[in-house]
C-alpha cells in the first residue's frame, strides 16, 4: 500500500467502497442475528451524517467529536 497517494482518510475510505460496492464492509446483530452492511450503505451513511452536519452548521475545519 502507498500511503503516499491517500489525499485524506476519508477519501480512501470512499475509493475502497467505491471498489468493493456491496461486499460486507462490517457485521451488525439485530435480534440475536448477524447483518451484514455492505460498503456502499456504510459509504451512504456517512454521505448522510456530513450532510446532517452541515445542516446544523458544522463547516469544513470544524470539529466534532462522535
């Protein structure tokens, strides 16, 4: 891996989802069953907790703790 060519986390966080599309990114247990989230819903999902933080006004060099 060339780290060298990663331009911030999250941007090689979106080219592997990009790459991997529906293969489980990570496990979730609902009702005593594992579920798999793919990496484009984990890529949606953090599409949308930008976009929600934007909304409330959180700006690019903000930070924010999760």
């Amino acid at each position: 891996m060339n780290y060298a060519n990663w331009r911030s986390l999250p941007g090689r966080f979106f080219e592997v989802a990009r790459q991997r599309e529906t293969r489980p990114f990570l496990w979730t247990k609902h009702n005593r069953e594992y579920e798999s989230v793919s990496w484009l819903e984990a890529a949606d999902a953090v599409l949308r907790l930008a976009r929600g933080l934007a909304a409330i006004g959180i700006e690019r060099g903000d930070r924010v703790a999760l």
